[in-house]
C-alpha cells in the first residue's frame, strides 16, 4: 500500500516550523530529509525514522518496523501529532545521520 498524499502533507505541515526537511517521492512512497540528509522514510502511512542512537534514547520504548519488504528495521514514530517532540527528534538525530553518499557518472562508452 503507497502513503497517501494527505499524509506527506499532514506531516510537513506538522515539520512547518522546521527549516531544512524536504520530502522526495519514491516508488509511492516517501523519503524524508533534514537538511540534505536521509532521516525517514513515510511508508504505508507511517514515519520511521533512521533507528541512530538519538532516536533511540528519545523513544526508547519505540517499535522496529522495516518500511518495505526486505528492508532494515527502523523507528516508528508514533508521536506525529506533536510538533515540538518532531523538531526536537530531528533536531537531535541530524549530526548521526550519515552524509549522503555521491552518485558516480555514468562513463561514456
């Protein structure tokens, strides 16, 4: 099932007061980035978010959830409804999030 367009609007709408997090969509689904960085993926209507250690200590009783088939687990925040506790979890996970890495050209053959 791909994530509704509602949903990717009801969550920037809920980043709003965030600078810095853009939203790509993939394959009907979603990919979160904070500041040029993959921090979430909004897949089937839920966000789960890269499971580095500040996530875990802001939600340490969160559940594992791979966003697709054969995919590694991450967080599923379940606390979208509020702002701040959005922010802050963001805020707190960019310097572990890893850089994205460069994609190689393509040689001319």
């Amino acid at each position: 099932m791909a994530s509704s367009k509602e949903y990717l609007s009801f969550l920037m709408e809920q980043f709003s007061d965030l600078e810095g997090i853009t939203a790509r969509a993939m394959m009907g689904e979603y990919i979160l980035y904070y500041h040029g960085k993959i921090a979430a993926y909004v897949c089937d209507d839920r966000l789960l978010v890269k499971p580095v250690p500040a996530a875990k200590a802001m939600m340490p009783e969160g559940k594992y959830e791979p966003p697709y088939d054969g995919a590694k687990d991450m967080l599923l925040v379940e606390q979208v409804d509020d702002r701040e506790f959005l922010a802050a979890l963001f805020k707190a996970m960019y310097l572990e999030l890893p850089e994205q890495k460069k994609r190689k050209k393509k040689e001319d053959a």
